[in-house]
C-alpha cells in the first residue's frame, strides 16, 4: 500500500469516506468543516496531541457559534 500524504492523509481516511469528502458534501464551510476535520483526526494524526486537536475544534465552533449569535442579533 502506497501511502499518500499529501492527496490522501491517512489520519483523514480511517473509514469508508474521507473527511473532506463530508464536509464538502455537507456543505460545512470554513468553521464547521475545520471542527469536523479536527474532531476526526483527534488521536490518529498525533496520539500526544489529540487533547490539542479537541481544543482546535472547540475553537472553531465557538467561532461560528458567535458568528451565528452576530448574524441573527
């Protein structure tokens, strides 16, 4: 098996779809699509810094929550 980092990460790719595919397809956007990208490589890119990636996804939701809070006053 040939692995491929840069089209095909193999922390992006531990089931049936990979996670750009999701989120395109889910139409998530910049915040949302990074929460999710983080959320499913928490843990299989870097072990040691999975608590890292949570955080990275929490920070991006909490961005587009207050973005939401703006938008709708």
């Amino acid at each position: 098996m040939v692995i491929d980092n840069i089209n095909h990460p193999q922390h992006y790719n531990m089931g049936k779809i990979e996670v750009i595919d999701a989120i395109e397809e889910w139409k998530l956007g910049f915040n949302l699509g990074n929460a999710v990208k983080y959320i499913a490589r928490a843990g299989h890119k870097n072990k040691d810094k999975e608590l890292e990636d949570l955080l990275k996804a929490l920070w991006y939701l909490n961005r587009e929550i207050q973005n939401v809070k703006e938008k709708n006053g």
